[in-house]
C-alpha cells in the first residue's frame, strides 16, 4: 500500500527514535506510581526533619553508651572535622566520646565552624567530654615521638583504654604513631608477634564485607605473622561480621598450591593444618570483592597498595558513568532515573563510609582513620569502634591468645 502523501506546505515531523520511543512508553505506564513515591517522600519530609535526619540516616540507637577515646589532633584536618565527626556519631549512636585535644586550637576549630551550642548541649548531656592534652604528634613525626610527647593526645587516649575507662580508640593520625603508641601503652596479645591493620572491603553481594589484613602495618613478613593475621581476621568476621563460618583465603596470583613467592608457598600449608578456622585456599586478586572469601590475609606492602587502589575505584567508577551518560534531554531523563542508584554505588565504593581499619593484635580495641579523615569519615569509624566493642571481640581475642597462636 502506498505511503500517504504529506500535504503541500506542512513539515512532516521526524520520528522519534527507538530508544526514545521506548522511554516514553515506559514512562507513560510507570509515571502515576513514580508520583505517587515522590508526593509521599515530599509529605514526609516534615517529619524526617521534626525528627532531626535525612532520610539516609538511622534513628540514634538506644541502649547503655560505649565509651570511645578519640585522638582529636589526629589526621590532615584536626581537630574541627574530627570532632564535627563525633557530634554526628553520638547522635546515631549508642555511644559516649572522650576528647582529647589542645585546648587552643580545639576552642578556635569550634568557634570556626560554629559547633559551640552542639558542644555544650553533648557535654550537659553526658556524650562528649574535653579533655586537654600536651603538644600532638605531626603527620611527618617519626612514631618514636610517642616516647617522647608522652602528653600528646593519642597517648592520653591509649591510657583511657588501659584504664578501662574507655572500650575503644580511634586516631586518623600518623599511623606508625598510632601503632606504636598502642604497643607501648596497650601492649601485644599475648602470642601476637605482629599486629595487623585490618580494613573492610565491599563485595558484589550487597550485605557482605571482606576483611584484608595487612594493609600497612608490616610491610615484611614472615609465615607466621600471616598464620596470626588469618586467625585474628577469622574472630573478628565471625563476632563483628557475624559469619558463622568465615572463609580464610591467602592472597596470591594463583590458585594453586604451587604458585607464589616464598611467603605465600611457606604460609600455605600453616593455613591449611590450621584446625581453628577455614581456610579457603589462594585468593586471586580479582577473587577479593568476589564474595567468595570473608578474610584475605597478605604483608602489608601488598595490603597496602590493594587498599589505595580499591579506594580510588569508587570516584573514577562514577566519574566513568556520568561521561558515558547521553547529554541532552534523554540524558536528564535517564539522570534523574538513576540518581538513586548511583547514590547507592557510591554509598558501597566510598572508603569514607567506613572510615577506618582495626589494628588487631594489640591488647586493646583499636582503630585508625584515614589521615585525610572528615565528619564522614570519622562518623564510619566510630561505628566500627562501636561495633567491635559491642560484641566483645577483645574477649574472644583473648581467649585466642590464652588458646596459643602457633
């Protein structure tokens, strides 16, 4: 049949293209419901903001309150972000923080930012207490310094701990510092040769975190620091990460028993006798956000560098998306389609989320910030802390040693 003829003087209009056509027929049946969910998050924002949060955040928990000793001269942009940080925290969380800082700066950082009425209405309170310190110890410091800076502010907070007066600490602070402050106020578990920095990696399935240890704190290692590191990770998965049975792998570029350097063909078979855990075998490197193990145990070189390229993955990832997202009209549409999702990319790539890693092995509870650490960040690593100190992980540790590490 022959085509219509369009009739003289009028512009025939250009089809739409497939994809377009799509989109609008799409929308046009999804369209009531998704104003539908957008009316009802705009009648609620009146109450999320009676209640005081965005929709993101959770309701403060309740419950007795877990001291936590926090560093406030620790990291590039202390003590401000820091304690902004720990404000957030104890409005989230069931949780009551000692802050340790110079007293001249930390009063000119609340003035700064305004934070003075939130300071006095958590200290009145009960959550926050300000305690001054001594001279801190810099970013560029050798860690000895702790032996001489004994007022400086991670010290004081490591002896909160000793003490018993505080369940945790946290320090975004020069991290040899920070490790050589908890050996020689906290002391090693008893067995432990190493202690080891251990951080918590995303991983395909949604509600399932990896912990690799090292990743920074012994840059050579020997067979048995590994044997220790894989047996402090499996506690810490098991009690914090509530993995019945946490699968122990060992980082390498094969899965065979035969591959590797001469640390990982020695560490090995001690992971493979070992009765206390379940070890998985050789993880591969791109086996580590697989879910397939809860625990991957390496030297801290090689968990050190995993763990900086793993955080930059996150920006470029969504750096990638939005260039290769259509521009004009139909790239707005698809945007604002996706801005939810991307939003929860983010959330799961983003390091600041979690804001820290668990020095394990040390006899203490534990945690060092990222040294560029913000409000967000330091409100990740709080969480942390709470965590493994509300589920008794240095009992279990203890237990461990009392057990024998070889």
């Amino acid at each position: 049949m022959a085509e219509p003829q369009s009739l003289p003087g009028r512009l025939r209009r250009p089809r739409p293209g497939r994809a377009v056509r799509r989109l609008v027929i799409w929308y046009r049946r999804t369209g009531p419901v998704i104003r539908l969910v957008n009316t009802a998050g705009t009648a609620l924002t009146p109450l999320r903001s009676r209640l005081g949060r965005t929709p993101d955040q959770a309701p403060a928990a309740k419950g007795p309150r877990l001291c936590i000793a926090v560093d406030g001269m620790g990291g590039d942009h202390a003590p401000g972000p820091i304690l902004e940080g720990c404000l957030g925290a104890i409005e989230e969380l069931p949780l009551k923080v000692l802050f340790l800082a110079e007293e001249e700066p930390l009063q000119q950082a609340i003035k700064e930012l305004g934070l003075q009425e939130l300071v006095d209405q958590a200290v009145a309170s009960g959550q926050l207490q300000l305690i001054g310190s001594g001279p801190s110890i810099g970013m560029d410091d050798e860690a000895t310094s702790v032996r001489r800076k004994r007022q400086a502010s991670i010290n004081l907070a490591m002896d909160r701990v000793k003490s018993g007066e505080a369940l945790a600490v946290y320090s975004a602070g020069n991290s040899g510092a920070v490790m050589a402050s908890a050996i020689f106020r906290l002391g090693r578990l008893k067995g432990i040769e190493r202690p080891a920095i251990g951080a918590l990696f995303p991983t395909k399935d949604v509600g399932r975190q990896v912990l690799v240890l090292d990743v920074g704190a012994n840059t050579d290692c020997k067979p048995s620091y590994l044997h220790q590191f894989a047996l402090l990770g499996n506690i810490y998965a098991r009690d914090v990460l509530g993995v019945h049975q946490p699968r122990v792998g060992l980082l390498n570029i094969g899965e065979e028993e035969c591959k590797g350097n001469d640390l990982a063909l020695r560490t090995h078979p001690l992971l493979q006798a070992e009765k206390r855990l379940h070890f998985a075998g050789n993880c591969e490197g791109r086996d580590v956000l697989s879910g397939a193990f809860d625990v991957v145990v390496c030297d801290g070189f090689t968990g050190n560098v995993l763990l900086k390229f793993l955080e930059s993955v996150g920006s470029v990832l969504l750096e990638v998306l939005k260039a290769e997202l259509p521009r004009g009209r139909r790239g707005k549409v698809g945007s604002a389609f996706l801005r939810n999702n991307l939003r929860r990319i983010k959330k799961r790539l983003d390091h600041a989320e979690h804001g820290g890693a668990l020095l394990l092995g040390v006899d203490g509870l534990c945690v060092i910030g990222h040294g560029s650490s913000k409000a967000r960040s330091v409100m990740g690593a709080l969480r942390l802390a709470h965590a493994a100190a509300s589920h008794n992980t240095l009992d279990n540790l203890h237990r461990l040693s009392d057990e024998g590490m070889g």
